[in-house]
C-alpha cells in the first residue's frame, strides 16, 4: 500500500524512495558490524554462530553422502560414517579438556566426509580451526614463557627471517616494519620464520591425542629494518606470535607392519588400542583404509589445521645488525 500510494501520487519520486530505503539498509548494516567489530564479546558470539552453522552443514553434507552412497558403497565402508558418533560419545563420556578433543574429531570427521575427494590439504580453502589456549592446556606454562622464546631467536630461526625478508621485499635502502602476525592465514604458510614440532610421544592426554596427535607450533614475527646504509640493516624483532598448524589426512604407509588408527566399534560407539576378542564389533582403522574409501566413494576432503596465532607473552626484544650482501650477522 505504501508503494502504491506513493507511485499514484509522485510517479517520478518512486526511485528516489526506493533508493534512500536502501541506503539506510546499508547504514544500518555498517553500524551493525561498527558495534560487532568493537565489541568482543558480540564478536565471540558472531564466530561461534558461525562455527555452529559450519558444523551442522558438514554434518548434514556427510548425511547426505552417507545416503546417495548406501547402495554403491562396499559394506566394509560402513565403519567410517559411523566414525562422527563414535568420536561425540567418546567425547560425551571424557573429562571436560579432553571432551573438546574428541569433539573437535567428530566435527573433523563431519567435514572430511562431506566433502568430494581431495588428498591435498592446502587445495581446501576452508581451514579447521582449534582453540590454541585450549592445546596450551596440555603443555607445561613453561613452553610459553621459556620454551618458544628461545626457539623464537636462535641461529636457524633468524637465519630463516632474514631469508624470508628477503624474498619478500623488505631489505630496501630505506626505513621498513614487517607484521606477519596479522597478515592473512592463506600467507602464514611463507611467512612463518620457525616451527616446534610435537610429536604423538610427546603427549599423554587423549584429548589432545584424538584431535591433533602430530602437530607443529609455527611462528611468526612482527618487528621493524632500519637501514644503516651499504647493504647494512637493523632489524628488531619486536613481537613473535604462534600458531598451531596440522593436516587432516591420512598419508603414510605402515611402518614395520604397524599401521592402526585403533580398533573402532559402531555398536558400542567406543575405541579401544587393541582389538575386541571377544566383540567382533571393534573394527581396525588405519590410514590405507581411509585412502580406499576415498578412491571407491570419490569422498574424503583433506584440510588444513589452524589456531589463530598467540603472542609469546615472555618474549624480549631483540635487535641484530645484518649485512644483506655478505649474509653476515652481527649483535650491537
């Protein structure tokens, strides 16, 4: 009724109306995302909205998969798109840290299983994100106030930096500052300088275990060059951030014969280190296993594995002179 009146009235003012109504929409959306933007905690909500939205369409996508594949997957393929609940009641029945763990795998396996074929974990634009506080949790305090600002400046370390600075522009004959701790996920792959590697032996917990087993804390600086003149720099590294980093993929061959994801039971929704002897229900995972599935069901997304980076709380300062043509390295 609204439009119409107008239109009957004021022919030629319908446009202008139209026009002025959206752009208080897009006023209104601006200052929406103004208070979003300087509001953590509406920011907070906003990202576990969306990390809910993204779970419950992985999981509906792997329900359709699980459909359209019923009567032209083999029988043995059943196991895998029971792996998501096996993962939830592992977790449902897990301390509270560990619970996570085993939810973060549910929702992993949700995410591999809607996708389409796919082996190459950076060829997947949407990375898997975990809390890094929460992987923290299952390491000593001692790894972020002493561990990481170690490795932070050791020889390979800044040797690395100089080697990425380098290739990405910054030696000029002028004064420069670097960040790539805000830069963009999609770069953190050529920006990060060093890496921790954790290894399966190193953990206990099987929270941890069941989300991420093998992973590497990587690095990434912040800082500014001064340019002293004839191929001489100045560089202070002033921040250093970490980040976890992991693939979601099953590559690997069996070593010595052992080759087992553990023993995973769809009618006890539970996984066991060894087989069950007397339930013929536990049934061997391994990685072979989840690369036939792929090439016979044409499913299987890998993806990258990704916290947003952490500032090294302890970290100090540290400044080094660098002459860019002889690659020498001195300390003022």
């Amino acid at each position: 009724m609204f439009y119409t009146v107008i239109w009957t009235l004021q022919g030629d003012f319908i446009f202008c109306v139209l026009h002025a109504r959206k752009r208080l929409r897009n006023i209104l959306k601006i200052q929406f995302f103004q208070k979003v933007r300087n509001t953590p905690f509406l920011l907070i909500k906003v990202k576990i909205f969306l990390s809910i939205v993204f779970t419950v369409r992985n999981k509906l996508l792997c329900e359709h998969n699980e459909i359209i594949t019923r009567h032209t997957r083999r029988k043995e393929d059943d196991i895998f798109f029971c792996l998501p609940l096996i993962a939830d009641a592992m977790g449902n029945k897990a301390n509270e840290k560990d619970r996570i763990g085993w939810h973060y795998l549910r929702d992993m396996f949700y995410k591999w299983l809607a996708g389409e074929a796919n082996d190459v974990p950076q060829n997947n634009p949407n990375p898997f994100w975990v809390d890094i506080d929460w992987v923290l949790r299952y390491f000593p305090k001692e790894f972020l106030t002493i561990t990481f600002p170690l490795n932070a400046t050791t020889a390979r370390a800044i040797d690395s930096l100089n080697t990425i600075l380098a290739r990405e522009g910054y030696f000029e004959e002028k004064n420069k500052k670097f960040d790539f701790i805000n830069s963009p996920w999609q770069e953190w792959e050529k920006l990060y300088y060093q890496r921790f590697d954790v290894e399966e032996r190193h953990l206990v917990e099987i929270g941890i275990i069941a989300a991420l087993a093998t992973f590497t804390f990587r690095f990434l600086p912040k800082g500014k060059i001064e340019y002293l003149g004839e191929n001489q720099y100045k560089v202070t590294l002033e921040q250093v951030a970490i980040f976890v980093h992991d693939l979601f993929n099953f590559e690997g061959d069996a070593v010595f014969g052992f080759d087992t994801l553990g023993y995973w039971s769809c009618e006890e929704k539970d996984v066991s280190p060894i087989p069950g002897f007397t339930n013929k229900s536990y049934i061997k995972i391994c990685n072979a296993k989840f690369r036939d599935f792929r090439e016979y069901n044409k499913i299987g997304n890998d993806f990258l594995v990704l916290s947003k980076p952490k500032l090294i709380d302890n970290f100090v300062e540290y400044m080094y002179n660098y002459n860019y043509e002889q690659h020498n390295i001195s300390y003022p």
